[in-house]
C-alpha cells in the first residue's frame, strides 16, 4: 500500500524562500517559459489564474503554479473523450 503523500511545505501557506526554492520566474521569464506573451501573463493574474508573490518587491511567478495553469488550459482546449 502507498503511503500518503506529505505536504509540500510544513506550513499551510509557504515562505517567499520556500517558493523561490522551487524556481520562480519573472513575468518576462514566465511568458518565455510558457512560449506566450507578457499580456498574457499579466491577464492571467488580472483574472486569479497566477498568484505572483513578491521578494525583494519583484513580482514572481512560481514555476510549478505555471505548469499546473498551463495543464489546466490545455485539458480545457482538448477535451478527452470519456471511455465507453
């Protein structure tokens, strides 16, 4: 039997050096990372898709929050068809 999974981080919500030792990237970086524009970027934190956090005042953009978002949209734009 799988043992279960232990959360990311001891506390609920994790440290500005928590995330960044994840990898997190600039909004340039981002739009790079994900092969899209900087608007882009930027509409998805206007809308709450991306929660940037700030170190040292600069916004930034953790790396796996941009995979997931990026996941999340391509599921969206095609759909798997359900078994029969």
């Amino acid at each position: 039997m799988a043992r279960p999974a232990s959360p990311m981080f001891p506390t609920s919500t994790p440290t500005a050096e928590e995330l960044l030792s994840l990898g997190s990237l600039s909004y340039d970086d981002a739009a790079a990372f994900c092969g899209i524009s900087r608007s882009e970027i930027n509409k998805a934190v206007q809308r709450g898709e991306l929660v940037p956090f700030h170190h040292r005042s600069k916004p930034l953009i953790p790396k796996r929050a941009l995979i997931l978002w990026q996941a999340a949209k391509y599921e969206a734009e095609n759909p798997q068809r359900s078994p029969r």
